[in-house]
C-alpha cells in the first residue's frame, strides 16, 4: 500500500492495486502532502505533537505496515564504543516475516522502487528478508529544540539550492516544501562533530569474466564543524558543511595515497587535495566532484556517490514527490559487525542476505533532474529519505536513455553515542555493469566506527583538511 500522510488524513492503496492505478494513486495524493505539510510550516508547535521532533508522522500507517514511533531508547543497558552493536539492540531476536526474492515480488510490488524491481528482476539470487517494523529513529532534545527554531528561520539562498540561514544542529526544515529543502535535511542531519574510522573497507567486485576484487582497506575521518552540542547561528559557523581525510593502507597499488577534501554549505564544486607517495607531493584536484569517479574504482564509483549522496546540489532540480511507504534497509546491524567474516559475507552479487535486514517504512519521494545547461552522466536521479530520521535509504541513478544504472541501500542503524539514527555503510548494484560496490564498512575489520559527540582531536578542526598539512602527515 501506498500511504500519503499528512494532518489531515491518509490516502491509501490496498495490497492488489495493478501497479499502473498505483503510482496515479501516489501522484494524486502528491499535491495535497506538499500543501499540507507547507500549510504547516510557520508552527513550530506541530514538532512533537502532530509531527515528530524531526517533521515525521508520528502515527501508525492505516494498513498496520508502519507502526507509531517509539519514544523509549532500542538500546539494551551495558554497551559501550568496542562492544558489537548488535547485541545490545532491543529487538535483536527478531526474525524475518517472510523474503521477497525474483520469484515472488510481484506480490509486494507496491512496496518496492522501480530500481529494486530492476534488481530483483536482474538476479535470480538476490533476497530481501523483511522483519517487524521498528520505529526507533528519534532526534536529541538539543537538536529538537534547534529544529523548531529553524521553522520559519531557515532558508535556501536566492539560486535554489544552498543553505543560506539556520541554527544548527538540526534538521533545517522539518516541513519541507521542496526536494532541495529535503536533501539539506539528509545532508546535515545529526551525526555529532564527525565519523572516525581507523579501518574501513571498500570492496569492488570483479569485472564480469574476471575473479579479482578490489578490495581497499583505509582510515578515514570525516568532520562537521557545524556539529558541536548547543545552538549555532549558520553565520558564525564555518563555511563547511563536510571535511573529510583518508588515507589507504591497501591494496599495493594505492597504499600511502591520501586524501583531504571538503565541501560548503553554498559554493559550488568542492576542494579536494591528493597525496601521491610514488611523487612524493600533493596536488589540488580540482574537478574532484559531482560524476568524477572515484581514484581506483575503474571509472565504476562516483564522487557524488559516496554516503549514499555526497556534495553540492547545484547541478540538478529537486522535486519533492511526496510520500510512500516501502521495504527499506533498516535497523541492519549486522552489517556494522566489525568480528564478521568479510570474505564469507561480501560476495560478488551484494551482500549476504542473512545480515541485510529490511522492514517497511515511510519514506520521502525526491526526484533530482540535471538542470538545463548542466551535464551529469546520471541525468535523473530518485532518493528515498527516511521520514523520522532524513537519512537516505535508497537512492536511484538513470542513464541519459532513462534506464535505471545503479541502486544504492544505505543500511540504518540506531546509533547509541547519538540518541539518533545514521548511515554510513552502504552498497552500490550497477545494474548494467553487473559489478557491486560496498563502502563506508568495518565489517570485518575488528574495530568498529566511533561517532564522535565533542571534537577531541586533531581531525575535529578546520587547519585539518588543508594541502600543507596533508603533506606533513603524509611525507613518511
């Protein structure tokens, strides 16, 4: 079913609707969301009530698909950074209600996205166990708070797509009321001042009629210098929305290469500087953004694809398409199991069914078109949002044919240092390449991410992410 929710009342479609009277249903229902929600948007006294802290509908879904969100923690007493996640998450004994596979998703069609029926329809092998709902994704009372002061604070600059006022961390705009407000919401939604990995892998199956991975082992940190607790004006912050730095350990060929970049909150493009430990120097790379593809990645990964979407909006229209729910990766701890057994778990279709686990939520509808006068090699794009936690759950990219090229799964997991929900792990299928990408992952790699809640280190500040110091802590 699909449901369209709002203040005013919920628009459904009942399991066994073709698909065609289907997506009329979502579009008819489309126009009354927006409205509702944008008619809501100077009351700040709707987040919490009506509306989560976070600008979702805290109600159960007609058809019991999706239940009321919880206010209780998911998180079982006893954990702290170093312990599996896993085993201290409240519903850790759940087991799946039943698997949607390429033999019988037609049954659930209503609830899956057309790249996920591409998918599905491509690989005989590949399986989505779908398990109980759990709405546990809620929002820090300081960020609460921060968000209801962004309602009729904050706003887009003058061309569209940059972040030109709001206090911050929040979700700047809790009601949106178009795609470009909704993707500021999932690129700056809460994850403290910065993500630590001391080992994560980023794993490229092999091309087709060939066994060799790529499989790159690095360090990577990446910072918010807008993520310290309290309540922070946009102008006096800096002009960062992103900083990131790694450095690769493996494989040979790119073991010493480095990497400091960051992007801004309204300047196009990106800085990006890389360390080259064969020339011994660093050079500016300055078209390292947007469809580059990713050094190492044999032209299969792009800049932009990174967490799921990474960089400046500057390039496409962004059209909020409404509301719906759908099977999406969620609560996937397994995923996040640094003691996994990597070579077993990662295979060259994805991965292993048994630690991919999914459940149906609500989702946001943005559709991205490259604007006229703008080139990207994926000139439309689909991205599914969460709505209690705005982070990206799926995301779609189409060739300049209108086929569907890659689908993205960003697996979401409660994050217990935050009181809040994130994605970094995620998995790329390029469909027309038959190849799979998984990054942002210490599966297997025997220690886990650490987010960080107050900036304890070097990495935690701007004089970071610069040439000169790339070269003193590369220069070994």
């Amino acid at each position: 079913m699909f449901t369209q929710r709002s203040t005013g009342g919920t628009t459904t479609m009942r399991l066994g609707m073709k698909p065609a009277d289907s997506w009329l249903t979502l579009l008819m229902g489309v126009s009354f969301l927006v409205l509702a929600q944008g008619a809501l948007a100077a009351d700040a006294g709707a987040l919490g009530t009506s509306l989560t802290a976070a600008g979702g509908d805290p109600g159960a879904s007609s058809d019991g698909m999706v239940p009321a969100i919880e206010n209780a923690s998911p998180q079982l007493p006893g954990w702290t950074w170093g312990k599996p996640r896993k085993d201290f998450f409240k519903y850790k004994d759940d087991k799946p209600i039943y698997s949607v596979t390429s033999q019988n998703y037609e049954r659930y069609i209503q609830f899956l996205s057309p790249g996920q029926i591409a998918h599905l329809k491509q690989d005989a092998k590949f399986r989505m166990d779908v398990y109980p709902s759990r709405r546990i994704c809620t929002i820090p009372d300081f960020v609460a708070e921060n968000t209801k002061k962004n309602v009729g604070l904050a706003k887009l600059g003058t061309d569209g797509w940059s972040l030109s006022d709001a206090v911050l961390p929040a979700i700047p705009f809790p009601m949106p009321g178009n795609g470009a407000e909704a993707m500021w919401n999932m690129k700056i939604r809460y994850r403290g001042v910065g993500v630590d990995w001391k080992k994560e892998n980023t794993s490229l199956s092999p091309r087709p009629g060939s066994d060799e991975w790529i499989r790159a082992i690095q360090e990577q940190t990446i910072y918010f210098p807008w993520g310290e607790k309290g309540s922070h004006k946009l102008s006096d912050l800096p002009k960062y929305d992103s900083m990131i730095y790694f450095s690769y350990f493996s494989p040979t060929a790119q073991a010493g290469q480095a990497v400091v970049g960051s992007s801004s909150f309204n300047e196009t493009g990106s800085e990006a500087y890389y360390y080259f430990p064969g020339q011994r120097r660093v050079r500016r790379m300055p078209t390292y953004s947007y469809d580059a593809p990713e050094v190492g990645s044999e032209n299969t990964y792009l800049v932009d694809e990174a967490f799921m979407f990474n960089g400046p909006l500057d390039r496409f229209d962004w059209k909020l398409a409404g509301k719906k729910e759908l099977i999406v990766p969620y609560n996937a701890l397994d995923v996040y199991n640094f003691n996994g057994n990597e070579t077993d778990l990662v295979q060259s279709n994805g991965l292993d069914p048994s630690i991919r686990r999914y459940e149906i939520h609500r989702v946001w509808v943005v559709e991205a078109s490259v604007k006229e006068g703008m080139r990207h090699v994926s000139p439309k794009r689909t991205y599914y949002l969460d709505e209690d936690s705005w982070n990206a759950l799926l995301a779609e990219d189409y060739d300049a044919k209108g086929a569907i090229w890659k689908v993205r799964e960003g697996y979401l997991i409660p994050v217990y240092e935050l009181g809040t929900c994130d994605v970094e792990a995620f998995a790329q299928y390029a469909l027309q390449d038959n190849r799979f990408l998984f990054d942002d992952a210490v599966l297997g790699r025997g220690v886990d991410a650490r987010w960080v809640t107050e900036a304890d280190g070097p990495k935690f500040h701007t004089g970071f992410y610069n040439a000169e110091n790339l070269r003193a802590i590369s220069d070994r």
